[in-house]
C-alpha cells in the first residue's frame, strides 16, 4: 500500500512558522530544519504502523531529530 502524507492546517502554520524562524537566522539552520522534517514524513511513510495514533486512525504524531543550530 502507497502512502501519503498531508499536513494538519495547524502543523503546516506551525512549520511555516519554524521555517520562517530558522531563515530569519541562517542558512544552516533552516536546511537542517526542512531535511529533519523531510527524514522524519520519509520514515513516516515507509513505515506508518511504527508511529501511534493519537485516538484517530488516520493521525499520526512524530516528533522529528534533534539539530543544533
């Protein structure tokens, strides 16, 4: 079975948000962000059944890497 992933509205603001903050600092930061993000919805992806649900079969949660800025 093929997956897809889709933001919550209020995550995708959160994100939007995140990214806004690490490029207002530097370049470093906001590409470490935006890969941790992409590495984390990959995993996701390639294995939904490993992240819980959150009482809602089609929400998942994951919380992505740690990255120093």
């Amino acid at each position: 079975m093929d997956y897809q992933w889709h933001f919550h509205p209020l995550a995708k603001e959160d994100y939007k948000e995140a990214f806004a903050g690490y490029e207002s600092v530097k370049t470093g930061p906001v590409e470490r962000f935006a890969n941790a993000v992409r590495n984390k919805l990959e995993d996701i992806i390639s294995q939904p059944k490993a992240y819980r649900s959150k009482g809602h079969i089609k929400f998942r949660e994951a919380k992505i890497d740690v990255f120093h800025t």
